[in-house]
C-alpha cells in the first residue's frame, strides 16, 4: 500500500470504485456518506491524481446498454509502447488500456455517445498516434469487476 494516503484517500478508494453516486454532486454525497464534507473528498481526489495513484474518476456502464464502444486494438513498435499508452489515455472515452504480448500489443475499450462520436475518437487516435486502431466484435460479453482492495486482512 502507498505511504502517503490518507486515511480519507484510501477509505473513498476501498468504499467507492463500485457504485459510484449518480448524483448531480457525488463528491457531497460521497462526503455525506463518510462523514466529510465535499471540499475534502474534492482535494483527496485531486491529490491522489496529482500523486498518480488515480487517473480517472468516472462512470463505466455496460457495453450496449447506452452509448456506443469497441474493443480496440494496435500493433505499436515496442520501444514506443509507453508513448502511444500514454497518449491513447489521454482521450477521456478511454477507460484503461494495457499491454498483451502479441502483434496486437496495445488493447483498449473506446466507449462514446454514439456510434458518429466513436469512429471520431477512433480517428483522432489514429491521427494522434500515427498507428491504425483495430476493431474488435463483441461476440460474447463479460463483465469483469475492476475494483481492487488496498487493505488485506
């Protein structure tokens, strides 16, 4: 576990990477429900960003239900892998991205309003990188649970 969390820092990332409030301020629910104050839970956040431990806060939602999203994929030269990473993370329809060891090494989820917004963001990845970006068919989905403990017993 990371030194310099608070213990705020890590209670909002133990209590909160699962059904993150859909409020039209979470951050005050968020408070409300830990006995803080909004203002608070806000600078933990943003210090735990700045500190690198959390990229992005936001809401993931089931593929097909609302919206539209790929699986993606580029074969990308491997001693620019960290680069390219870094800038396909950049675009805020992007999750996460990760590296698999194959031609295909970098893999992605593009997820935007609708289909038009999609193949924008799949563009401007293309023109930002220089690399093509593969689509991937959903055959079958899964949904995989993201959270992860920063505290074992």
């Amino acid at each position: 576990m990371a030194p310099d969390l608070s213990a705020l820092q890590i209670r909002l990332i133990e209590e909160f990477q699962r059904d993150f409030p859909t409020t039209p301020r979470p951050f005050a629910t968020i408070a409300e429900k830990i006995g803080s104050d909004e203002e608070s839970v806000i600078t933990a956040i943003s210090d735990m960003k700045t500190k690198g431990y959390v990229d992005r806060v936001g809401a993931t939602y089931a593929t097909g239900r609302a919206g539209a999203s790929t699986l993606a994929a580029m074969e990308i030269p491997q001693d620019q892998l960290e680069k390219i990473a870094n800038l396909v993370s950049h675009f805020t329809e992007i999750n996460h991205n990760y590296e698999r060891e194959d031609k295909l090494n970098l893999w992605f989820v593009v997820t935007a309003a609708d289909q038009a917004s999609l193949n924008t963001t799949i563009h401007s990845i293309e023109a930002k990188t220089g690399f093509a970006v593969h689509r991937m068919p959903m055959i079958e989905h899964y949904r995989l649970d993201l959270g992860f403990a920063l505290q074992w017993n």
